[in-house]
C-alpha cells in the first residue's frame, strides 16, 4: 500500500518485532497522523510548504512533552554545537527559553551587548524589531536575534508579574563567551565566576586556579568562591569536571531514563582535586540551572561547600541531542538526574545552607524574580511539594553584593547573619536503586 | 489518484471556538486509498523517525494518541489562524455552539500574546450587563491567571452551569487599568436578530451573528416590520452588521437573498479549479420590496457578514455606511475524522459578485462615518483586522492599520446609524421630487467604487475575531 510504503523505517519495525499492542497503537497513530497529513495536504486552500508542515507537527509534538524537549534543524543544531563549543557568533549575549508562546530571558551573559543594556532574568520579550514573537519557533526567535556585529536589534519586553513594558535598542557584538572569570578578594580569596558549562568551561577553571597558586600564592589562599549565579547550565561532562577539581572522591552526580538498564553514575577521580582541600562557598540564585546545580548539588551533599545565596532554579532533567541524519537533530529529555544523597531537585531546586539576599534597587523591585522550572507550563513533575524560582539579580558592584560578601566573611571565619538555614540542615534522603549498566547515549548536555 | 468530495452548506464555527463563514464537508475519502505523494514521502519519514525515537527515549512513557494530536494542533496552527484541530470534545462543544446554546457569559475571545481577549459581548448577556467591553483582556478566571492556557481552556473554564459565577479579572486599555467582574452564568441563546422601527418609517434590523436560526429571524423581523409600519410608511432599511464576526455560510447567502432578487451573491474557490462555487439570488425570495437600504459596517464585521455587505454593495442595492470591515475572506471546512475529533481547514477563498477578494483588507463604505469613542475607551476600540494576525492568507497589498469597533450603546449618540436614517430620509424627500420622471433617486455618491479599494490608514489597537 502507498502510505505503507511511505513510512519505511517505523512500520518495518513494528511489523519485525512482532504486532505487540503497543506497537499496532504506535501504527494506528502514525496512521492517523499520515491522513491528516495528506489530507492536510491535498485540499488546503493553498499548496502547502511540506517541509514547514512536518517541522510544525514535530515542534507540536515536542512541546506537548516538556519546555526542554525541541526540535533542531539542520541550521539550530549547527548553532547549538557552536555554543556548547564555546565557539563565536554575531549576537546579543542572551539565554532565553520559550514559554507561553513568548522568549523568556534565562539570563543575560555577562560582558555581552545584552548584559550592558540592562536585561534581566525572567524579562519576556515579545517582539523583536516589530515582529510579535507569538508564533515563532525558538529557532525563528534566536535567528532573528542573531546578526552581524554592529547591526541594531529592537525588543520590546514585558518585565515582572504586572508587565511592566520595556524597550531596548542594542547594538550587536561577537560573542565571545568566556564561560570563566577569575579574580583575588580581599587579598586571599579566589573568586571564580562560571557563566555556563560549555566545552571551554572546566580548561578556564583550571587555568583559574593554577592563577591562584601564584597570586596570592598557596599559603595565602584562604579558600574559594565559586560563582554560579545566574549560569543556566550546559554539558553534563563539564559539570562533573569542575566538582572533580574540588573532590577526590564519591559520587558527583548519577542520572535516571526510563528503563531500568539506563542509568549512570559519575564518580570524581582520585587525583583531579586542585583545591587541597581550602574551604569553599558556592553562591547560587534563582537564575542558576542545571547543570549549575549539579555542581553545587554534589559539593553541597559531600559537605565539601557551604552553599551561600538563594533557591536554585529547579532544573533536574536531562537532554540528549539525537540525530535526525540530514534533518537535524532531536533535543530531547531523556533522563532526571539526582544528586549524591539521591535527591532530584527538579521543580524543586537547591536550597542554600545560608540564605542571603541581595540589595535589589527600587525600580527592579519585584521584577528580577526568576520563577523557576515549577512555573513552567508542561514541566516534568516531582511530587506535591514543588517549588519555584527565587530572585536572580547579581549587583554589578561588589561592594553592594551582600551575597558575595557573606562569602568572604565566612571565609575569613565571620558567620553571616543573614536570615537562618532554610531547611534546618535536613535533606530528602531517599536511597537511590542504582545500576552499573551505562547509559547508551551520545552528548547528554544539561542545560 | 481518484478523490471525491463533496460540499454541504452546513456546519457552523464561530464565537469563542473561531468565526467564519463555514462549510462542512463530509468526504467521502476511504482509508488508504489515496496515495502519498513521492515528497511527502520524505517528510513523513522524519516525522516517524521522531515519533519512534520520543516512544523509545523519553524520560517518561508518552502516551501516543496525545503525542499526535500536538502534532496535528501543530502542523495546522502553523497555516492560518482559522485551521485548526479540535479533539472529540472540542468538536462536541462547536456542534453545541451550531445550536446556539449553552451556559456561559456571552463573550467572543480570542487570544493574543498568549493572553484571552473579549472580541465582543453579545448582546443581553450576563457579560454584556456586567460591562465587559471589546477589548477587554482577561487576566484571570477565578484567580487562575489565563496566561498559559489554551483559546479551549479559558473558554471551558469561563462556561459552567447556569446560575453559577465566575470572577474575572479585567485590564482595560493601554493602561491596563485592573478591573474585577462577578458574574453569574445563564443560558447564552444567542439571538442574532433584533429589530425595531427607528425614526417612525425605517425598518431596523441588527444581526449579531448568522447562526442556524438567522435567516428565518430576519424573514420574521421583515414580516413585523412591514406589520409595524405597513405600505408606503417603511421607507426603507437599515442591515446593522457592525461588530459582527461572521457564522454560517449558507446563512448569510439567505440574508443576501433577502435583498436581493436575482444575481450571484457570492463565489468561493479553493486549490482545484473544480472545487469553484457559485451562490446566486433565487427569485422570489426578496423580501424587501426594493426599499432603499443602508447596511452598517465597522471593523469588527468579519466573514459572513463581508459576504453580505459585499454582495448588497456589488450589485448596488445598499450603500454601506461605517468603518472599513475586518478582512475575512476565506472559507473553512469541517472534516470529520471519525472519533478523533475533526479538522477545521481554511480550503478556499471566498469573492463579492464583482470578482474581489477582501481577504485582509476588508470592505470600505461607501460612506464613511466614525462614532464618537468616549475618553475612558479612546484607543481601546479599534480592531486590527486579518491582515494583523500572524499566519494569515495574504492578498497583495495589505493594511495593518485597524479599524473602528465601537458601537455606542444608545442609539442617540450613535452617528453612523443616524447617518444612515438621515441618508434613507434624504432618499426619501428626493424620491418625492423624482416621482414623475419615474427613475430611482440618486443616492449619496460612494466614496469609493465597489472594486479593489486602497484602504483608509486608521489606528491600529485592539482585538480580531478567532
């Protein structure tokens, strides 16, 4: 029969595993999809673009799983592996994310066009140029933002839960994403501040403190600081290297799929600590993600860190990039991942051992909350006790950031006296069922 | 390939679910037997290559059947804002609406920028009485707030059971001035034609939206009408179709047909040339005596009520008098697909008598009059018209700008309508003067001519029927 013929590769497979229920309903869906599509096809009052129309039926599909699950074309995932490579492009310096229809801002990457101009977490742009976002793919969206260094781009955004209506004129750069900063505090503290994981990501860490081991120079470092505020994550290898230069051995992180056999765990390696064991504060926020809380997840349950700032953002899934040969590729969630005590924080986030907010200046009062993986619509879901975001505003002076100082303080030995342990120092202690079986995938970025 | 389809004039989409001029169809394709064309080979390869790999690696256990309807709500939101898919209860819930009953407040929505948008309160309903006014944005339904939900979604949470309520929370206007509503559902019996005799001699007649009951509520208003105001003391007509987003095709055909005794009302042509349409006037079945008429027009008069205004304009039987109108032009299909709901497809375009399509550009009056909007409302009013909405089928040379939507809830202040009784009047003394010489008095000059008309600039603001 035509249409038979016409989808090849899934129906030859359910007919050669034999006809379980499972896969007569998987055919009977495709089935049902393929008469529509033909339909679709056939009597629209205008020919239609095929391949605009398949890409639209993916896209839907994918949305109605989880705001991380997309679809990549053969152009985005070009432009994905530039990023997670760590690689250059004409644009703003922006993470967003689409939500609602609309392209909510992640966070704006320090040092970028963006940045400068004043964007925050959690703004929502709605048009770019004039174009209205409502309708655009991500993709579309990104594209439109992108361009040659010194062109201009209009956004109109909507910041905070009463909307407040904003534009911004920016002039694009080349961004360059140094994913690392580093710098001493108060004469013996090494600050490192990770923007996000991508393939430069754990090489800037090491060369940061290899920095340190001169100035100030071993005897002198008291400790560190390990900024991951407002980083919304990225690859998951990275993630596990930069714990590692902090621990010399135990679990850093494991991740779950859904069968049994999918598991994985990551374990740091003897020998990988450069910190000789010198305290250390993690700061997080409501804009840190992912594969951020990852790394403050792991050190925060090996009691290797205090972790200082406010709730983490609630990220705690998976995605692997699975190839669509000539067409691109499938960002899909494949896994939760779960911290050393086996706890998943998605939707729910990290707590800080200490929490310290910042100063937040009047007129951003109310707006730079970031509302976190739980308010997100179609988020994958864990229990009854989720939670959302908290505030994601780093001030751009260090002597107005209480969080930072909290930090040095409490390496100097001063207890910060902000407000007292969020959870009275108890933590989920659910015991994990584990399995050596490994995890039979290719990238797995967090992001 | 051997297909056979064939059209019924039946079916109705409007109001909170959509608007339009609608067929359904019922097509008569048997299950494969239709060949997939060699490229849609490829396409639909990809999508079975993605729907495998989500089966087989998604962190949690999809469920097929809703993974494909996203898919389909996908594949269709992405042509037109008029196509789109309804699952069994949505499809339910239109056959319901085709009646013209059900328990809610009485408001067309639509949604804009992910939030719900009140096209318009229909008339002598629990909204209507409320206050809720065109363009209202609805933040919040029982403190959910409306961000996030399905067009669906909001709707089935603004209908209940009669005698029930419901809060809303408003923002009006460009200052988005909050509001709170708290109102009390009924039975919202949408009785599209109302009429009464303005002036002592003209036969007013308003048509809120063509439904099923339409045509014979326009015969039975006619009928009163010429009982309220016998013989010669009826001087003429007045067809208020303002802010009225559309309905049923073959209604607003017998409307036309009202008026009209004999000439094509209207055509429609989709992909295959064989698929062309023809609507002509039946003879007999003008009611209205050759009266002079007026028909009123503003930007809220979308699809059907295009069709009408168009074809009473073409054929020079009324001179329309308002603000330009929405620009629905085309033509929606139901297709049944057995117990999965159905598919609401745009499968052709529509055009007036004179061979124009208004597809986003809408009809100019011939005469054109603004209402006076009152300052709390001023800018809040003005509906934006197809050629605004993301997706829509272009034709040529479009305008963005909007289009006056506000009718002013007493007659006294309402200056198009006394526009167009001082119009019919002036017809009237003229056609005293022109008695002897036996022809028909000229009517005020139109402003334009009855074929492809460059659009008024206007301001554009607020809402687009769905």
């Amino acid at each position: 029969m035509a249409f038979g013929v016409a989808f090849g590769a899934a129906i030859g497979s359910y007919a050669a595993g034999g006809a379980t229920t499972s896969a007569s309903v998987a055919a009977d869906q495709l089935a049902r999809f393929a008469r529509v599509f033909v339909k679709v096809n056939d009597s629209y009052v205008d020919k239609p673009d095929d391949d605009k129309l398949a890409e639209a039926a993916i896209n839907g599909m994918l949305s109605s799983l989880d705001p991380h699950s997309t679809y990549l074309d053969a152009k985005a995932l070009a432009d994905f592996q530039t990023t997670m490579k760590g690689e250059e492009f004409g644009g703003l310096g922006l993470e967003v994310m689409q939500e609602g229809g609309l392209i909510r801002v992640v966070s704006p990457i320090d040092d970028t066009p963006a940045a400068r101009a004043g964007m925050m977490p959690g703004d929502v742009i709605t048009r770019i140029d004039d174009t209205p976002v409502q309708g655009l793919t991500l993709k579309q969206a990104v594209d439109k933002m992108r361009g040659p260094a010194q062109t201009t781009v209009r956004l109109s955004v909507t910041r905070g839960a009463d909307k407040e209506a904003k534009q911004f004129t920016i002039v694009r750069e080349i961004i360059k994403v140094l994913p690392v900063r580093s710098r001493v505090e108060s004469g013996d503290i090494g600050y490192i501040r990770i923007t996000q994981f991508n393939q430069q990501t754990f090489d800037g860490l090491q060369k940061a403190m290899a920095k340190f081991r001169e100035a100030p120079g071993e005897d002198k470092l008291k400790g560190y600081v390990l900024d991951l505020r407002n980083n919304p994550g990225g690859l998951l290898s990275e993630a596990v290297e930069v714990v590692n230069a902090f621990v010399d051995h135990g679990e850093i992180v494991s991740t779950r799929g859904r069968a049994p056999g999918q598991a994985q765990e990551y374990v740091a390696r003897a020998g990988a600590d450069l910190s000789e064991g010198k305290p250390l504060v993690v700061l997080i926020n409501g804009g840190s993600a992912s594969a951020s809380e990852i790394v403050s997840g792991a050190l925060q349950d090996l009691k290797r860190a205090t972790l200082i700032g406010t709730r983490s953002f609630g990220k705690g899934s998976v995605q692997t990039v699975l190839p669509l040969g000539e067409n691109g590729a499938l960002k899909l969630t494949t896994a939760r991942y779960y911290t050393p005590s086996g706890r998943s924080i998605q939707a729910k986030g990290i707590e800080p051992d200490i929490k310290v907010s910042e100063n937040i200046p009047d007129d951003l009062k109310g707006k730079v909350d970031s509302r976190g993986e739980a308010s997100l619509a179609g988020h994958l879901k864990n229990g009854d006790d989720e939670k959302g975001g908290s505030e994601a505003y780093v001030p751009p002076n260090p002597a107005d950031d209480p969080q930072l100082i909290a930090a040095v303080n409490l390496l100097h030995g001063v207890t910060p006296t902000a407000s007292a342990r969020e959870d009275g120092g108890k933590r989920d202690a659910a015991s994990p069922q584990r399995s050596d079986a490994p995890f039979s995938s290719s990238t797995a970025p967090a992001r | 390939m051997i297909r056979k389809v064939s059209y019924l004039a039946l079916g109705i989409a409007i109001g909170a679910l959509g608007a339009g001029a609608v067929a359904q169809s019922f097509s008569a394709l048997a299950d494969g037997a239709y060949a997939a064309a060699a490229d849609t080979y490829r396409q639909l390869n990809l999508f079975g290559d993605v729907f495998e790999k989500i089966r087989s690696d998604y962190v949690e256990k999809p469920d097929e059947s809703k993974l494909i309807e996203a898919a389909i709500n996908g594949m269709l939101s992405s042509l037109d804002p008029h196509s789109s898919y309804m699952d069994a209860k949505a499809y339910h819930e239109m056959q319901v609406q085709t009646k013209g009953e059900f328990g809610g407040l009485g408001i067309e929505v639509t949604q804009e920028d992910g939030l719900v948008k009140v096209v318009s309160p229909i008339d002598d309903t629990p909204a209507a009485k409320a206050g809720i006014l065109s363009g209202d944005i609805i933040a919040a339904i029982d403190d959910e707030p409306t961000q996030g939900l399905t067009l669906d979604q909001a709707v089935d949470k603004m209908r209940g059971a009669i005698n029930s309520t419901v809060r809303l929370k408003i923002l009006r206007g460009p200052a988005k001035e909050v509001k709170e509503f708290k109102i009390v559902r009924d039975v919202i019996k949408v009785q599209s034609v109302r009429s009464r005799v303005e002036g002592d001699d003209i036969g007013y007649i308003r048509i809120t939206q063509f439904t099923e009951q339409t045509a014979d509520g326009l015969r039975s208003a006619m009928e009163k009408l010429r009982a309220d105001a016998p013989g010669d003391k009826l001087k003429g007509y007045i067809l208020d179709l303002r802010n009225n987003p559309g309905g049923l095709l073959d209604q607003s055909i017998d409307v036309a047909n009202a008026f009209l005794d004999k000439g094509e009302i209207v055509s429609t042509r989709g992909r295959n040339p064989d698929d062309a349409q023809r609507f002509n006037a039946r003879p007999g079945g003008d009611l209205s005596g050759g009266k002079p008429m007026v028909v009123l027009i503003n930007g809220g008069s979308a699809s059907a009520s295009e069709i009408v205004a168009g074809a009473l304009q073409d054929h020079k039987r009324a001179t329309l008098i308002g603000t330009r109108s929405f620009g629905k032009g085309s033509v929606q299909t139901i297709m049944p697909l057995g117990q999965d709901g159905a598919l609401r497809l745009t499968t052709a375009r529509y055009y007036t008598p004179s061979g124009r399509s208004i597809q986003a550009k809408g009809i100019e009056p011939d005469v054109e009059i603004l209402e006076d909007v009152p300052a709390d409302l001023k800018g809040k009013d003005d509906a934006k018209g197809e050629a605004s909405l993301k997706g829509h089928l272009k034709n040529g040379d479009e305008d963005t700008s909007g289009s006056q939507a506000y009718v002013p809830p007493d007659p006294k202040d309402d200056k198009q309508l006394i526009a167009a009784v001082d119009l019919l009047h002036g017809v009237k003394r003229a056609d005293a003067a022109s008695a002897k010489t036996g022809e028909p008095a000229p009517v005020a000059p139109p402003s334009s001519d009855s074929s492809n008309v460059a659009p008024a600039a206007g301001k554009p603001d607020a809402t687009a029927p769905n």
